[in-house]
C-alpha cells in the first residue's frame, strides 16, 4: 500500500512539475501594430529583453548582434558588419602595412579559404595555397566564424606564431606554423630580364598601386625594354578604381574595360580614355590565386586590348562591394552590384581561362614541412611524403616518393646533410628540413615554367 502512494506521489509531481514547466516556456502573445514598419518587431523584441531579461543587458552589444545577422542574412560572403577593430583592420589592409601572415581569405559555403597569399609574406613563404580550407587556428575550430572574425584570430603581432590546419584539395589536412611579420605597403615589383623584356608584378590594389605602377613603366620605358610581361599571379585584387585606372594605360580610348551591373538590370559601361596607350608587345601572366580586381584588369587587358593571357584559371569573384562607416567608425561592407568583363560576361565562381595553359611544376604545390617536428625513419606521414617529392626534385633519384620513411630516404638525407654541411643524423628536422625548403624555392625560381612560356609566347610578338 504505502508502495501504491508513492508511485501515485511520484506521478502526481511530475505532472504539476511539468505544468510548471510549460507554464514558463508558453510564450505570450506581444501585440505590433500594423503600422507597416519592417522594424516594429525588431524594436518589440528589444522592448522584452530590456524589461524582462533576467541579467543586465548590453545594450550596444545587442545593437551590433543584430546589426551583425542582418547582414549574415543575405547569404553572401562579401557582405560583412565590421566592428570598429575590424574595420580598422579592412581599412589598414587596402591602405597601409599591417602585421600578420599575409593572407586573403573569405568565406565560402560555411568555410574560410585561402584566396591568395600576398607576395613575399609569411603565407607565401610556407606555402599556403589559393583555395586551402582554414579548418583550425591554434587547435581552435573556425567553423561558422565569419571573414572578419576569423581575420581577428590568425593576425597578431609580429615575431609571435599562428598555427593553422588547412585542408588542401587532393592531399588532406595539412599543418602550417606561421611566424607573423609585416606586411608592406608596396604592392608593384618590376625588372628586365632576358632580352630587354620588362616584368611587373601586381601582387594587389591598394590606393597607391596605379602610382607604383606608373613609376614601373616609367622605369622599364628608361631601360628601354622592347616587350613587357604583366605578372598577376596570387593576386587577390584590392580596389576597383586602381584596376579601372590601371587597365586605361594599356586600353585604346574608346574601348570597354569594364562593365558593372546593378539590381534593377541597368549597367554602367566604363570605357578607356586614354589618348596614347601604351604600345609594346605584352603579355599577362594570371593563375589559381587571380582574384577580383585582377580579374578586372586580365579581362580588360584581353579583350580590350588583345592582350594573351598565359597561366592556369582565375579564382571567380565577379562581385562590387562598397564600405560604409558609422561615427563609431565601425563599418559595413556590402556588395553593390555585379562586374562583367568588357564583352559582357559574369565570371563569377567560373573564373577567366587563359588563352595559353601553363602549370608549374609539380613540386610547386608541395606543403610547407614545419621544422619543428622530426621526420625520421620508420615514420609514415604526409610530411614524409612531401620531403620525399622535395628530395627527389633536387636530384636525389635514389627516394621512392611513398610516404614511408625507409632506408633509401634515409640514405638520401645524409648525402644531402653532408653536401651542405649540415650534421649527419639521416633526419629531417631544423636546419636540414629549412635547407631543403629553401632549395626548392630556389629551384622553383629557376623553373618558372608559366614565366618561361609568357616569354616564349611574347617573343613571338616582338
């Protein structure tokens, strides 16, 4: 008996408990008059938190939370709120140096990749590639972060080390220990090389790009060069009125250089109005990392003015943004409308292909090996794999490119620790995995076969 009540007890108080339960959660029902305005929602749920919310409420941070997923609403990945430490971040990366691992990135399907590493950067150095998948930033998850919330996380102070996880197409999970440094300002690189041909890289567009790159031209015209190579390789654009500017000295007055289409269908046609374009032989190196504002330029430069294109396909981002600023100096950066190349086209997510296909060569995708860990033998790992491919590219045929660190690998690392006298234990590590590192940019330098083939298919116009 006593047994029977107190299993009718038990269920008797979990049905009052429940009941209190639901009356807690059953929400009442908060008039909004039908006044048409779009916000009086937004403004009623301000109105219960403020007065019901069981702790105190920050107001400016609810202001920028719902700020911030008006506009992660729109689904675009170019479409961003800036917080006023964001925005002084967009603004130092498009004005000035900045201190960090010098990388572009955006978000893609719930992802933040790669788009291209800045020229001479710490990205670049460890060899970070167009189109990686950042997964991790120092063992911490980045999944849902946003551009600019993940920008926060990888940039920091010079001399001080990040630690990315990146998944690579074709090769898997990859891991990159990054020393941060500054990043210049200068974003135009020029030289002669073989037989009076003049080379310019265009590594991004800032606000002082089409200056530098006057000043290139200016240099290479003194040197009298007889054919010109435009590099835009890795380059991940920048500022739509430098490509404009930049494409006009090399577009015939009159002719298209770009187009941009608004919401309503109407479109803007912008056309040279140079009287005196430049007239040498010319041609335009593009690849994987070629993005934006250097797609822009390419397609300006081809169509326009006849101009080849020599390399592998552009990235595919054929969108405007424009960035206004709140007193706070936050910001929010919105895209504006479509850019179509100057025959009408919309590259967006296709990408311009080149008139004349040139790949590097293979070891010109090989991961960057962390000299910190120790690779010897018996182990089996990627970056076994990738030092076997380094090895092998630097004449030292004996390496079976396995993944497994056997005996002839072995072999193969102290012939080259005693070729550069460097102590003889048969693993990588250190100074042997730096040396070899180093070996191969050389090497790549020496073998630039999409420079090798712009030169070739230059000449051929001279």
């Amino acid at each position: 008996m006593k047994k029977s009540r107190l299993f009718i007890w038990i269920i008797v108080t979990a049905i009052v408990t429940a009941g209190i339960t639901y009356s807690i959660v059953k929400p009442k029902e908060v008039s909004i008059a039908g006044n048409g305005d779009p916000f009086q929602k937004l403004r009623s749920t301000y109105d219960i938190l403020q007065k019901g919310y069981y702790k105190d409420i920050d107001t400016d941070k609810l202001v920028e939370g719902a700020i911030k997923g008006m506009v992660e609403s729109l689904e675009d990945p170019y479409s961003v709120y800036m917080d006023v430490e964001q925005a002084k971040s967009f603004s130092e990366n498009i004005s000035s140096s900045f201190e960090g691992i010098g990388a572009e990135i955006q978000e893609s399907n719930g992802t933040i990749l790669i788009v291209s590493p800045i020229k001479g950067s710490p990205a670049e150095e460890v060899g970070l590639k167009p189109k990686d998948v950042i997964l991790k930033v120092d063992k911490e998850s980045i999944e849902g972060l946003s551009v600019n919330e993940a920008v926060m996380k990888i940039r920091g102070e010079k001399g001080t080390k990040v630690n990315l996880v990146v998944r690579r197409e074709g090769v898997g999970e990859l891991n990159f220990t990054i020393t941060r440094d500054t990043i210049p300002l200068e974003t135009v690189y020029s030289e002669v090389i073989e037989d009076n041909i003049g080379k310019i890289q265009i590594t991004k567009f800032s606000e002082t790009t089409g200056e530098e790159l006057a000043k290139a031209l200016t240099d290479l015209q003194e040197e009298k060069v007889e054919g010109l190579i435009i590099d835009l390789r890795q380059n991940p654009g920048g500022l739509m009125d430098q490509a404009l500017a930049m494409s006009e000295l090399f577009v015939a007055k009159g002719e298209n250089i770009l187009q941009v289409e608004y919401n309503n269908g109407s479109k803007e046609v912008y056309k040279s109005e140079n009287e005196a374009a430049i007239d040498l032989p010319i041609t335009v190196l593009i690849d994987g990392g070629t993005a934006s504002a250097g797609e822009i330029m390419a397609a300006a430069l081809h169509q326009s003015a006849g101009i080849p294109l020599v390399g592998e396909k552009t990235f595919g981002k054929g969108t405007v943004q424009s960035a206004e600023s709140f007193k706070d100096t936050s910001s929010v950066k919105y895209t504006t409308a479509k850019w179509l190349t100057p025959d009408g086209t919309w590259i967006h997510e296709k990408g311009i292909e080149p008139q004349i296909k040139a790949e590097l060569p293979a070891y010109a995708n090989l991961p960057f090996i962390n000299p910190e860990i120790v690779l010897k033998k018996g182990d089996s790992k990627t970056e076994v794999n990738a030092a076997q491919q380094m090895l092998k590219a630097l004449g030292y045929e004996e390496v079976s490119v396995e993944g497994y660190f056997d005996d002839s690998t072995e072999k193969a690392v102290k012939d080259f620790q005693k070729q550069h006298k460097l102590t003889v234990d048969g693993k990588i590590t250190g100074e042997t995995t730096m040396k070899i590192m180093e070996l191969i940019q050389s090497k790549l330098q020496e073998n630039d076969t999409q420079l090798e083939k712009a030169i070739s298919v230059l000449k051929e116009k001279m």
